[in-house]
C-alpha cells in the first residue's frame, strides 16, 4: 500500500497533498535502502575497492605496506631480486646508487587487503588467552586453527588451510599480523592441508596422491 492511499478523508482528493506524501515516502524509502546495503557494503568478505578501504581505515589497517617489496635493481644471472640488461628499452633492472633506497612500498589487491583487515580486527579485540587466539586464528583463516603455548613465553601456531598464499606466508612470518599477547613470541607455524597425508590408521589420514604434507611456514 502507499502512504498516499493513508492520507486522511480531507487530502485524498488534494492532488498537491498526494504528490508531497509520494515524494516524502520515495525519499524514505531510498534512504531505508541505503541503509540496509551499508550491512552489505560493509562486509568484509564482499566488500570491495572504496569500501574495503573503508573498512580499513575503521580498523586500522591500511592497503598500502611500506617497504614490502625489494625493488629490482640491475644484477647478474643467479643474483637475488636482481634483473638484467633491458631489451628495447623495456624491463631492464635499475643501477643502485650509494644511498638508494632499497624497498619500496606495494599496494594491496582486495583479497590480500581482507586477509590483513581480518588480522588487524582480531589483533584489535585480542584478550591474549590460548582459547581467545585459537578462535582469532579461526577467524583469520576461515578454518579450524589451534595455538598452543609451549610455557616458556612463546607459542606454536598449526594452521588448518589449503590456501596459505605467498603473500599471507609472507604476512604471517614477516610482518608480526596474527595475535599475541605482548612479550610472547610465535616461533613455530604449520599449515596443515585439509586433507592431510598420514599413514593406515591415522585418524582423518589420507594415502599417497589423495594427502599433502605439512609444512612449515
């Protein structure tokens, strides 16, 4: 029904009345709307662009990782993140000069930016218990994660996930992102597949082309 329809005996024949409750219900309704797609604007897993920026900017997180890359600069054959001579003036290493700066920052594509916003929201509501960062971790991964403390101020991450990328193997070993309480270190991750390789009789064991193998991060 519309609101025109709700207007009382004296108006409904009042073509200005009418057309003032129509345009004051439309201005309702597309407001109503806006508010209802920010839920869906705003989530993580869907959110995109400005919007995961957004998202990023409310927790702290930002796209942009300083320093994150080695820039490539000119080198031999076998030379670490180095590149050769340019060929037609394309693609070539750049000369290092005294005092050049080494890294430069990269800018993150979407999935890469979620991963870390995941991380930096539970980093941000960390309560720093074992049972706390196990749920943390299963947040950050979307799958079933465990820390265990090893009692002497550090712990042991295993990870349950069969989509551990360069980036987030990076992230995790490199730029301190999952949580931990202050003072304690995480000296040992594992990744394991969700369809781990084990030997007969091992409980959710897979054989020889069917599991992978754990490895360490």
């Amino acid at each position: 029904m519309k609101y025109s329809e709700l207007l009382i005996w004296q108006y409904k024949d009042k073509p200005k009345a009418k057309a003032t409750i129509e345009l004051v219900s439309e201005q309702y309704q597309k407001t109503a709307q806006g508010l209802i797609s920010l839920v869906e604007a705003l989530n993580i897993d869907r959110a995109e662009g400005k919007n995961l920026d957004l998202i990023g900017k409310h927790v702290g997180q930002s796209r942009i990782l300083n320093d994150a890359m080695s820039k490539e600069l000119f080198g031999f054959w076998a030379s670490l993140n180095s590149k050769g001579f340019s060929q037609k003036r394309q693609s070539g290493g750049r000369w290092y000069r005294k005092g050049s700066i080494l890294a430069e920052s990269a800018i993150l594509d979407d999935e890469d930016y979620r991963f870390l916003i995941r991380c930096r929201i539970a980093k941000n509501y960390m309560t720093g218990t074992i049972e706390n960062i196990t749920e943390l971790l299963s947040f950050i991964f979307n799958s079933e994660s465990i820390a265990y403390d090893q009692y002497d101020m550090s712990l042991s991450v295993v990870i349950k996930s069969d989509d551990i990328s360069t980036f987030k193997r990076y992230a995790i070993t490199q730029l301190d992102i999952l949580p931990r309480p202050a003072g304690v270190n995480i000296y040992f991750y594992t990744a394991i597949s969700n369809k781990p390789f084990g030997l007969l009789g091992g409980v959710g064991a897979h054989a020889f082309n069917e599991g992978q193998f754990a490895r360490i991060l």
